[in-house]
C-alpha cells in the first residue's frame, strides 16, 4: 500500500508501471478463471479490467486535487475491505455466500461504516478539496458496495 500511495502522490512513472502490472496479472487471472469455459460473461471481464485500468489513469490526474479524490478513492475500498473483515470475524453472524464465501451480514455493515472514514480523514486535512456532504458520504457507501461485490 506505501508504494501505490507513493506513486499516487508523486511518481507518474511508476503509478503507470503498478498499472501496467496489475493489468497484466488481471488478465492472466481472469484468463485461468475461464480457460475452460470463455463466453460473454468472459469478454465481458476483460472489458471490466480494460476500463477499469483506464478509468483509475485518468482519475489520477496531475493536480493535487485529482490525485486527493484519487486517494479517497483507494482508501474507501482499503477501509472498507479492512473493515468488513474485522466487524465480520468479531460479530461473526449469518453468511452472505452470494457476495463473498465468508461474508457475514456484521462484515457487509462494517464495510459500510468504515468506508465513510477516509472522506471525515480527508475532510480534517483538506476541507477545500474534498467536501463532508450527504453526496460525499453516499458515494463512499457506494463504491464500498463495488468493493464488496468485487471481493
């Protein structure tokens, strides 16, 4: 995590290099998930990836501004993912097998409530970037939901 922080922030070089490396390593994956059984939901994967890569170039942006909410945008679905799984292993309770094998529903609202950190962390560093609005906070529970049914 230090070093995407690192190449968010400062090198543009290398945070196209981890995007590179990570598109790679998402097709060879996506790629061993479906060897034995390619159709749409196969092409329609590496479309995912493939906008997913660029959208993650293009967010980035070369201005403090863009690479803030590109910041806030990892840490959602850092604490979010981090978070499901603290709640989820303290709380225990009903699986949710359709999300994830090991998801409870303590773990699917600790995602939630984490995710909203990063905007009140950010908020306190940088009120004039990233403002604390209902907007803000239902886009942070939002991509908390992409993260988990991504997990």
């Amino acid at each position: 995590m230090p070093v995407v922080i690192f190449a968010i922030i400062f090198s543009q070089h290398l945070f196209n290099l981890l995007l590179l490396l990570a598109l790679f390593f998402s097709f060879i994956e996506w790629f061993k998930l479906n060897k034995k059984n390619f159709n749409f939901i196969s092409i329609s994967g590496f479309v995912i990836i493939l906008l997913s890569i660029f959208f993650a170039y293009y967010l980035r942006g070369n201005d403090i501004k863009s690479k803030t909410i590109f910041l806030w945008i990892v840490f959602v679905c850092f604490f979010s993912d981090t978070g499901g799984y603290f709640v989820g292993k303290l709380f225990g309770g009903k699986k949710i097998s359709k999300i994830s094998p090991n998801k409870t529903y303590a773990g699917m609202y600790g995602s939630f409530i984490f995710s909203i950190f990063p905007i009140l962390i950010v908020h306190f560093f940088e009120s004039n970037i990233l403002i604390l609005s209902t907007k803000s906070i239902i886009l942070s529970l939002l991509f908390s939901l992409f993260c988990q049914l991504g997990d």
